[in-house]
C-alpha cells in the first residue's frame, strides 16, 4: 500500500515525499526481494530507474555500515556501545537482523555484568 501511495506522490509532482516512503519501505524490507523488485518497479515507470537504484543501493549500504558498525563495537569489547549502536539502528530500520544483533549484545552485556546470573534460579 505505501507502493501505491509513493507511486501517487510522483504522478501527483511530489517526488521528495516518494523517495522518503519508498527509502522507508526498502530499510524495512531490505530482505524482501519482491518488495525491492516493486519499489524498482515504481521507480521505472516513473522513469527515474536510475535514481531508484542509487536510493536502493544507499538503504542497503547504510544498513549493512549501521550493523557492522555495533557487531564491530561488541567484538571489541565496547558492548555498551554496540548495545546503543544496534537498538538505534534498530529504531531508524526495523530489520529483523538489527534486532538480532541487539539481542545478542544485550545478553552478553548482562551476562559480563553479573545480571543474568542473579535471577535466583
């Protein structure tokens, strides 16, 4: 449905708030090939295809920077640093991995910490 509408934004001339929903729907569903093949789609037959792979190929790359970024700050021993890096990354892209990623840094923080280990048992 967001499709349709960011499809309606550019026939209607208002092409900033096209890219910002389609720019929304690709970080969100960056794992979906069908998705990304209609936001593609769109951006064809609006015949802005080149613009539409630009914005494709930034969502991704910034994606894949905002995950390494707090996978390389937990493997670095700063894992309250990745945690904030991860659940922020999180918030600005829901992306299952993001959320994974953060999961996993907060475990291991709560574990080195001595939390996880006072729940009584």
């Amino acid at each position: 449905m967001t499709i349709d509408l960011a499809h309606a934004c550019f026939v209607t001339g208002k092409e900033e708030d096209a890219h910002s929903l389609l720019r929304q729907v690709a970080a969100e569903n960056n794992d979906d090939p069908h998705l990304i093949e209609q936001i593609t789609s769109v951006f064809e037959k609006t015949g802005q295809a080149d613009v539409g792979k630009a914005l494709l190929d930034q969502v991704s790359r910034e994606i894949i920077e905002l995950n390494n970024r707090g996978v390389l700050a937990a493997r670095a021993g700063d894992l309250e640093g990745a945690v904030q890096m991860l659940i922020q990354a999180a918030d600005k892209v829901p992306n299952l991995q993001f959320l994974v990623n953060a999961a996993k840094a907060i475990f291991t923080l709560l574990d080195k910490k001595g939390l996880g280990s006072q729940s009584g048992g």
